[in-house]
C-alpha cells in the first residue's frame, strides 16, 4: 500500500513540474515581447508526451542520485539493486522508463509477490527496502529473499566450459 501511495506523491511533484515547466516557457515568452503571461496551449499528445518525458527524467534522476524520489523519501523508502548497492544510471533509466510505460500495473504484483517485488523489480534485478537513513548513513541490511534474487543466473552447460 505504502508504494500506491508514494506512485501518487510523485504523480503530483511531476505533475508540479510540468506545469512548472510550462510556466518558465509563458514566462520567457512575456520577456521577449509578449502581451501577457499564458500558459503554452499544449495539445493532449503534446501534454502527455510532456508528462512521460519529465516522469522519466524524475524518475530516473532521483533513483540514480539517492534510490529516492520524493514519495519514497516521505515514507522511508529506497530503490536498490537487488545486490544491495545503489543503481547505477543505466538500471535507474531502464527502471523509470519500465515504470513510466506500465506504471500502475506493474506495481500492483509487489501486493501479491512473496518478496513483495514489483514487476519491474523481478525482471530489472532491483528492489525497494525502507531506509530511513540519510546520505552518510550505512546501507540497510538487504533482506535474504532479495539477496537470493540477486545470484547470478548459472550459465547452460555449453557456455559454462568456455
């Protein structure tokens, strides 16, 4: 539940954003000679579009610099390779963009996962632990079944002898 809740904290911050961005925009185009200070009149594909691009760049953003964005910072939460360490750029992209396309569906399985794994946290190799350090702080302990996620996959017998 704790993560449908934090899926809706940072609905709204990107939501935030986006009308931020577009206020920076209205508000150059005023400095450069316009009438008046209005909103760009963005289309509902443009506006969607918008909305995916900076909830990937939030999203990945935030996971790659500090595991957290600012739902998962409210309630104590933490994205981390299923290893323990933090995610690397390249993880933190592939995860916003999983997350960003699929969303909500794929956050739901965390409620039926014995490990309480989302989806995207299976195939990515990722999970979420509650961590309510700060920067300095030591790592949390990871929990075994997320240790045992992170094996690596054995190699088939043909490639193991190379």
């Amino acid at each position: 539940m704790s993560r449908l809740l934090v899926a809706g904290i940072d609905f709204v911050v990107v939501t935030a954003l986006l009308f931020g961005i577009l206020f920076a925009i209205s508000v150059a185009q005023y400095l450069l000679g316009g009438d008046s200070i209005n909103l760009p009149n963005t289309g509902p594909v443009s506006s969607s579009a918008g909305f995916f691009v900076v909830e990937v760049l939030y999203l990945a953003t935030s996971w790659a610099l500090t595991g957290r964005t600012v739902g998962k910072q409210l309630f104590g939460l933490r994205a981390i390779n299923a290893d323990g360490a933090r995610l690397g750029r390249a993880r933190a992209c592939a995860r916003a963009l999983w997350c960003a396309v699929f969303g909500i569906p794929s956050l739901l399985w965390a409620g039926v996962s014995s490990r309480n794994a989302a989806v995207h946290d299976i195939v990515l190799r990722t999970a979420v632990v509650y961590d309510w350090s700060h920067g300095g702080a030591a790592p949390p302990p990871i929990p075994p079944e997320v240790a045992e996620a992170a094996a690596p996959l054995p190699l088939p017998p043909a490639l193991s002898e190379v």
